[in-house]
C-alpha cells in the first residue's frame, strides 16, 4: 500500500504568468541544447539525470504541451528508430497530449462518448509506453508521475494507484506533481470522499517544513468548494481549519530559502488564496507570501475554468490589500 493509501484497503496543471515573470524559468540553452539533441534522436539520458528535478521534469515534459510543435509522429519515428527510456516517455507524452486533444476540456457531462472512446484507446497506450519507460530507468522519479495521471483517466483500480504512489515516494519523498494527482484521486469528484480527501492532505503534514506538499491542506480547501462551483473559493473555514492554514503558511514563509523553488511558489499561492487574513500575524505572513510570489509563476488544479486564471490573480491582489490593511490598523 502507497503511504498515501486509504486506511484498509484509487491532470495537469494550468499556470497564471504574474508581473514580470519570464516566460519560462528554466529555458536556457543548457536546456534547449539537450532538448535539441533529444529530439535530434542523440540518446543524452546520463546529462538528462544530472539535472535538478524541476529541470529534468522540464525537458522530459516538453512535448506534453498542447501547442508542441512536434508532431506525433516525429516522437514516434524517433522511438522506434532506437527505443529507450527516454523515448518511451517523450512518446508517452505526446500520446496524452493528443488524447486531450480528442478529448477535449469540456466537462464530463458535456463529452460525447466518441471522445472518450478515443481519450481512453490513446491514454492506454500512452500508458503502456510511459511504464515501459519506467522500467528502463527504475531510479527516475519524474516517470512516474505522468503514471498516477494515466491510472486515473483510465479509472484503474485504486490497488494501481497505490502502488504506482508508493513506488515515486521510495524514489522522490514528498513529490508535489506526484502529491496533487494523488489528492485529486481521492476527492469526491473522483473516486473518494471529501473526508478521505482531508485526511490524505493531513498525512501530507508529516512532511518536512518547508516541503510544497504541506499545502495540499489548501488544496483540499479549494477542491471541496470547485465540488459545488468552480468560480468560487472557500467562503469559510471553521476556528480550527483557520488556524491550521495560519501554522502551515507561517512555517512556510519561514522555511523557503532566498531560492524559493516552483513547487513552493506554488503553494505559498495556494495558502494565501484560501487564507484571508484576520489579524496582524497572519497580515505579516500573507504580505510576505505575496512579496515572495510576486513576479513568479504558479498554477492551479485542472479543475479551473479557463476564465478563473484572472479571478485567482485578483484573489491574491485583495489578500494583499486585506493584509495591507490590517497591518496599518
């Protein structure tokens, strides 16, 4: 059983570009050059393992993109010319980039079953590809988050995902891809409860301060209210759901170093979003929230409307103007 597993016995991510923010933080040639010679077909997978995780998931998601301009196609005849790892999952990739793309965005209720059909025919074979990948390269933690993605569009049994959840945490402790996929798995809108939902995002508390999947708390908040309406935020949190939000953003704000990495920006906005401060303490932790956001990115669940993306930027703009206020009393 996963460490996320339930008690005995079940994406991707949308980013809001803020200020000044580049258009991406890690494109620079080092990058751009292995990128270039992956898709050149040069096999560089020892130079791909040296770099950090938020580079490496970087390069290996690059054909994810639904705008990619490299055709399927291209990925396969370059799989198949010499398959390795590498290539198994840049195919795998673009395989799921193209299973959305039939599939569409739309909600479930509103997808013909034609599109599911196909959805779930190109997401099975992106799958058996990525889990090839997967075996090829067992020390890499990056493959197996697109996994927990696949294993819940195709509605695998919840045995899978566990295994597949463990399998990461022994690689990568406390991935924050790899924790929000499995959080989303057990919501009430998929295959959980809003119950089970909290309880895996408290489980997520045992991990170090400082660590993005601390926020998951936040995360919860936000799925529970998108169950009833996506346009909306929690509009209340109980005396001790507030106070557990403060801790978690406090400690937050305290941990990160000069450095923050994605994955903390974004939780630090999930926080924030979901937290309006009420007294000075938490007025000083959202102001500096905000100060170490501002002008980096971060993203949301898939779960957003595309025209919710503003609604959250305004969201942490009021925050500020809230903690800004409070302070000044």
């Amino acid at each position: 059983m996963a460490l996320w597993g339930r008690k005995g016995s079940g994406g991707g991510r949308r980013e809001i570009r803020r200020g000044k923010a580049p258009l991406d933080p890690f494109a620079d040639f080092r990058l751009w050059a292995i990128i270039g010679d992956l898709l050149a077909g040069k096999d560089r997978l020892s130079d791909v393992a040296l770099l950090v995780p938020a580079e490496r998931d970087y390069v290996l998601g690059i054909v994810w993109k639904d705008d990619s301009p490299i055709p399927t196609a291209t990925v396969r005849a370059w799989y198949e010319a010499a398959p390795s790892g590498i290539r198994a999952s840049a195919l795998g990739g673009a395989l799921v980039r193209d299973a959305w793309l039939v599939r569409g965005r739309a909600h479930a209720e509103h997808t013909a079953a034609a599109n599911f059909r196909g959805f779930h025919a190109l997401l099975k074979e992106a799958d058996e590809f990525m889990m090839w990948a997967a075996q090829q390269w067992p020390t890499e933690p990056s493959l197996w988050i697109p996994l927990l993605t696949s294993a819940r569009g195709l509605q695998y049994p919840r045995e899978v995902l566990d295994q597949r959840a463990g399998t990461l945490h022994r690689l990568e402790p406390w991935n924050f891809a790899a924790a929000h996929q499995y959080l989303q798995f057990v919501c009430a809108k998929w295959f959980g409860s809003h119950e089970e939902m909290y309880r895996v995002a408290r489980i997520f508390l045992q991990a170090p301060p400082g660590s993005a999947v601390r926020a998951m708390i936040a995360t919860a908040h936000i799925e529970r209210a998108i169950a009833v309406d996506e346009r909306v935020l929690p509009s209340s949190l109980s005396p001790a759901e507030a106070d557990e939000l403060s801790s978690e953003l406090w400690l937050m704000v305290q941990s990160i170093g000069p450095t923050p990495t994605p994955d903390q920006i974004d939780a630090l906005a999930r926080l924030v979003l979901v937290l309006a401060p009420t007294d000075g303490p938490t007025a000083g932790a959202t102001l500096r929230a905000i100060e170490i956001i501002d002008g980096r990115c971060f993203s949301f669940p898939s779960g957003m409307a595309e025209d919710q993306l503003g609604f959250f930027d305004s969201i942490l703009r009021e925050r500020g103007a809230q903690a800004r206020k409070l302070g000044a009393a």
